[in-house]
C-alpha cells in the first residue's frame, strides 16, 4: 500500500463515520504491522542489533525479540 493509499485511510479514520473510521485503522494498522516487520527484518539483514531495533521501537529488546526473534529473522 503506498502513501495515497494511506492519505485515503486517514482521512475515512478523521471523517465523520466512526464506523468507517474504525475500519480504516484497523486497515492501517495492518498495513504498518506488515511493514514494521519487513523493517525488522532488513535491519536485521544489514546488521542491527536487537537492541537498536528495539530501541527505535520503543520497546525492550526482549519485546521485539520475541515477536521477531524466530529464525525468519535471524541473521544467524
């Protein structure tokens, strides 16, 4: 999903609809967990470390390792 995509989405959540707003971060929010965890997974690839991941989370390390940590992305 790209940015126009998105812009779409904010815009139903800010409207009128609550109903149409609530479906539309729950859109979004699925849209960003997908992403987040590419994210994750090319830090991981290019050598972060747990702790920088989590860090710009704003999570602990053990939180983003445990939802992260199996070996789908695992440099090891």
């Amino acid at each position: 999903m790209g940015v126009p995509e998105m812009r779409t989405l904010l815009g139903q959540a800010e409207g009128e609809d609550p109903l149409s707003g609530l479906a539309a971060v729950r859109q979004m929010r699925h849209e960003t967990d997908q992403l987040e965890a590419v994210l994750v997974r090319r830090a991981r690839v290019a050598g972060s470390s747990w702790k920088a991941i989590a860090a710009m989370l704003g999570v602990s390390r053990q939180a983003v390792h445990k939802k992260y940590g199996g070996s789908r992305f695992s440099r090891d």
